[in-house]
C-alpha cells in the first residue's frame, strides 16, 4: 500500500526546533510538557506533518513501570497512520495471551469463573473483524513510550528530561512564554512558544496554570500496583488471560489489599499485583506497609509458598472520576490524563491520549500552514471533550460492576467467618445456593462491558463540531445500538468513525483496508461507479483551496475492488455518492448521490468545515 502515498511518515530533519530572540530568549513553535502517551504521540503526529519542536519531562526517561497496557484497534489505527503499528504490534503480547480474565482464589489455586476477553469471545469474533483490521494487544507503556520518543527525535523533535514546568505567560503578541526548571544543572530558564501542550498527566501543572474547570466525582480510593517477577508458566498455560481478580473471602485482609488483580506483564513471568481497598473504606498510605507486608501478601495472591518472589517496584494511584469541562485556552491545550482521570478498566487510557493526539495534530497544521481558518483549533475540544467525560465514566463503571461478583462471592461481609459463610454458599444445594451461583453468573456475564467493550472503544462521534458538515443530511444521526458499550455502530454519518472494510485490487494483491486510503495527512474522498464527477472534483477543488484531497472510486471495475462487498454495506450513500474523510479518518459530510455542481458543492463543503488557504 505504500506505493499509493508520496510519504510515509515524518521527514527528518537535522536543524534544531529552536530560535534564538532578540533579546537572547529561545524560543520554538511547539512546546510539549510531558513525554507520556499523550505528549510523545502528539510529537510524533505533528512530525509527520513536518512540525518539529520540544518535548520537556520531568522523569529522567521513558515510564519505568508498566502502567498502561492494553492497546485498542483505534489506538493502533492512529499509530497506522505513521508506520507505527507494525513496531508497536512487534512488540507487544498478541491477543492469545490475552484470551481471559479470570476469577479465583488464587493464582495457582481454585479458580471461581472466567469470561474471553478483547475480542476472544467466538460469539463476537464476527463484530470486531467488521470494526477494525486491527485486533488488540497487550503493550506496556514500558515499551509503548520509547518507540514514540524515538520516533519523534528520528524526525526532528528534541526531546530534555529532568526538566520541570513551572508556569507560563501570554505575551501581549500572544506568544507564550514558559518557565522551566533544569533538574540536572538546577537552574530555571525561559523559553517562548507559539503553542504550548500540557500533556503532564494527573498531575497537570499546565492545566492548573490555566485555571482548567474540572468536573470531579468522589473517588474510589487509593491502589497500589506491585510489580513482580514470578514464574507461573505451568499454572497459566492451561488458562491464559492477561487479567485475573483473586479474592479470598476466608482470611484477614489487610487494610492495602483487600482484592487483588494480577495483570500479565510479560508471560507467564513478570506480573503486576494491583491491590483495591474495601469498598468505601478511607485507605491511607499511613503507615504504609512494609517490604515484608508485601511479600506476604504476594504469597497468598500466588497460592504457593515454593514459588520464588522478586518485587521490582511498588507504586501507588488514586482512583479517578475527574474529565476538565473544555481542554484548551487559546493556544494553550491540554490533552490525555492532563484533562481526563480516571481508573484503567476497559483499558481506555493512553489510546484515549492516541487519539487526542491524533485529533489535533492535523488541526494545528492545517492552521499553521495557512489551510485552514483559526477557528478549526477549537473543534479539538468540542469533540474530544464528550469522549473524554464518556471515558472516565465507562472507566468507573467498569470498576463498579465488579461489586456484584463480589457480593455473590461473599467478599462484601465484614468478618472472614461472615463471608466465608457466604462463600459456601455457592457449594449448596439449596434454594440459597442456587440463586448465589445465578448471580454470580449474572456477574461475571455483566463483565463483558469492560472486557468487550468495543462499543466504548469506537462509537465516538462529533455531533456538534464546526469541522463536520450535516447540511445535506436528510435523516438523524443513526441511533447508537441499545447497548453502545458492547456494541459499536458502524456508519459514515457525518462525525462517525470512517468504516473498515477490507478491499484488494483488480489483480488480487495483499488486501487492505479503507482506513488505508484515509488519512496520512490529507483529505479523502471515496465513491463508487458513475462517481467520476466527485473524483474530478476532489482534484479541481483541492487545487483549488490548496489542500491535497484524494479520491478514489471503490466497486466493481474501480480503483478497487469491494470484494466482500463490505463498503457496499457499510458506506449509507449511493455508488455514485461520496463519503468526504478528515485527515484523522472521521466522516466530515457524504453526497447520498450524484448532484448537478460536484465541484461547486464539494467546495462549499469546504469552506464550511473552514477548510481552505487563507488569506
């Protein structure tokens, strides 16, 4: 496929992204304050754009631990765009280590329940090759962070650790003008910018120096991951699952580690044990547990006292329900953890930050170079907010409809012996025990949100944004289904994700996908047979306004081949109608047929979505 574009990615650049003032002040374009998932994609994607600039952090390198992990197929479609996927798909855990979660008493003990997990349900394989070509992966931000930062500093961004954010200005020409702290040399200095990217997670000092509003629930307490090596090959290899909650109704539980989730790391030898408090109970690390209470208690989540233990690192995290009311004030915007919060279930967080990233990259140069009007920067809010405030809710709830598991498991009594004796309830033969193991079967199904949540994953839709044209829809944006979390809703509805359909060539070749003819940096325009009016005018109106949109016939004897006839059933419009794709591959308006004026309509269309040379 790579012989359909002129460029692949970034084009590297041997200059320095910095200036030098006047008055001795250096000065750059861009300025990103992390090197997180948010920050380092950010870098990567305006690269591709040929944007260069800065990236500060505060740590001494990329994340040390293994924080987030699970990489969904619209992270993966993001990274697709600049030849990142296969690197990040290399390097991670493939899905069949991923086929479970799990529920026991142990990790080597009995086992209560287990449901597929990310796409491994045969009942939803069906649903998930219609989403995406891709399948999800199991990448440790260990691994995910540094093939990002090597990608932007290969392609023209500078990268300083151990440097600090501490406040920021709007000069009266509205250049910004940042203060920063060397942690090596321990000295502050000032640096100017035309834009400036808080993506400094939780903690988001940017943020907090625009006087961000956010929007916060009560949270849900304090966890602590342990990250550890253990060998539980010949315990797993028969179950595999890359999530298993161990609870143990029978013993004294300490205040630190009331249940356990045991994430797989790297199979079957690295794991990460992360440890919930008791539902509503006010947890604090004083004291906090020693070496020894760790390890104890690692041995009884392990099940077995002759299995070695090495704890690697102990961390602690808040569990969040906080999303900012809007992510920008002038140039200065705020993506990934910096304006969404919350806890890692559905595994929403760092592709949420991809796909920030990706969202905006493409809007800041179209604007900086002149093809698009100011005013397109603000779309990055309207639309990415919503899916922020949808994220950190599903996050929450998917913590939330753990609490009947287990409630049927008896882990909510307060004493061992009260929920021992609720626990054995499961094993009667009794009305009682009936109705326990239906609920906890009911439980555990209810899971299927969190770990199929395919639904939450791609049903993100801009329905209020200027950069979306619905003027020439006659109907409603289609219903999402009954249950958008479970299921995703495939349309080219304006403000929808572009539909995936697998597509091959006359002569059959390697088949590849409409998400392949979209994006990487330029509109697209797809039709069908009798739709050469569209093609032409794509090619007269992107010369036009000066702005590359690609067109391409997709049908029977075209430019390429429906061979599933996927697209037929996925596009909404007739063969001679048109879908117009954003560079970030979403819906910006469709032609349900053939009109009088391709090029006149096709050009208004641009100008309202702001898109064009200016001035």
């Amino acid at each position: 496929m790579e012989k359909l574009f002129t460029t692949k990615g970034a084009t590297p650049s041997k200059e320095l992204p910095i200036r030098t003032a006047e008055d001795g002040i250096p000065a750059t374009d861009f300025l990103i304050v992390g090197a997180g998932p948010a920050g380092a994609s950010l870098a990567c994607f305006l690269a591709s754009h040929g944007l260069h600039g800065i990236i500060i952090a505060n740590t001494s390198g990329c994340a040390d631990t293994p924080r987030a992990h699970i990489t969904n197929p619209a992270g993966l479609e993001c990274l697709r765009d600049i030849g990142l996927d296969e690197e990040c798909i290399h390097q991670s855990t493939k899905g069949d280590c991923m086929r479970h979660t799990r529920w026991s008493y142990s990790m080597t003990g009995h086992e209560y329940a287990r449901i597929h997990a990310w796409g491994n349900d045969p009942k939803r394989h069906g649903d998930y090759d219609a989403a995406s070509p891709f399948s999800h992966v199991d990448l440790p931000q260990t691994q995910l962070e540094p093939i990002l930062v090597r990608y932007a500093t290969l392609n023209g961004w500078v990268c300083r650790w151990n440097t600090r954010f501490l406040k920021v200005k709007t000069l009266p020409d509205e250049t910004l003008e940042s203060r920063l702290h060397d942690d090596i040399v321990g000295s502050e200095y000032t640096i100017r910018s035309k834009y400036l990217f808080g993506c400094d997670g939780g903690r988001s000092q940017v943020a907090r120096e625009i006087e961000l509003p956010m929007i916060k629930q009560p949270g849900q307490g304090l966890a602590i991951n342990v990250l550890a090596r253990v060998d539980l090959t010949d315990h797993i290899k028969t179950r595999p699952g890359n999530l298993h909650w161990v609870l143990q109704p029978d013993i004294d539980l300490p205040d630190f580690g009331w249940a356990g989730i045991v994430r797989m790391i790297k199979p079957w030898t690295e794991w990460m044990f992360i440890f919930l408090p008791a539902p509503g109970s006010d947890f604090k690390l004083d004291p906090a547990p020693t070496a020894d209470d760790y390890h104890k208690r690692l041995q009884q989540i392990v099940g077995d006292p002759s299995i070695p233990i090495e704890i690697l690192d102990v961390s602690s995290w808040s569990i969040n329900e906080t999303v900012a009311e809007y992510y920008s004030s002038g140039h200065i915007i705020c993506l990934g953890d910096s304006c969404h919060r919350h806890p890692p279930f559905n595994g929403l967080g760092s592709n949420t930050c991809v796909q920030d990233a990706f969202n905006l990259a493409w809007k800041v140069a179209y604007v900086e170079k002149g093809l698009a009007s100011p005013s397109l920067l603000s779309t990055y809010s309207t639309e990415r907010q919503p899916v922020g405030h949808s994220v950190v809710t599903r996050a929450n709830n998917g913590l939330r409809t753990h609490i009947p598991v287990w409630s049927a498991l008896g882990m909510l009594a307060s004493t061992p012996s009260e929920r021992t004796s609720l626990f054995n309830e499961l094993s009667a033969a009794t009305p009682a025990g009936a109705q326990r193991r239906q609920a906890l079967r009911a439980a555990v199904e209810n899971t299927a949100s969190e770990f199929h949540g395919i639904g939450i994953e791609m049903n993100q839709r801009y329905s209020d944004s200027t950069a979306i044209d619905t003027t020439d829809e006659k109907d409603s944006r289609p219903l999402l289904p009954d249950d958008p979390v479970l299921h995703y809703q495939i349309s080219t509805y304006p403000g929808a994700r572009l539909p995936h359909a697998w597509l091959n060539t006359r002569s059959p070749g390697k088949q590849f996908s409409t998400i392949d003819l979209a994006g990487h940096g330029a509109f697209c325009l797809l039709t069908g047979v009798g739709g050469q009016g569209w093609k032409e005018a794509a090619r007269v109106v992107g010369e036009r306004i000066g702005v590359g949109i690609r067109a391409y016939a997709i049908g029977w004897c075209q430019d390429f081949e429906d061979v599933y006839f996927d697209w037929e059933r996925r596009r909404e419009v007739g063969e001679d109608g048109c879908v117009l794709v954003r560079p970030d591959r979403f819906v910006a308006w469709r032609a349900a047929g053939m009109v009088g004026d391709c090029v006149g309509k096709l050009e208004r269309v641009m100008e309202n979505i702001g898109i064009g040379r200016v001035g």
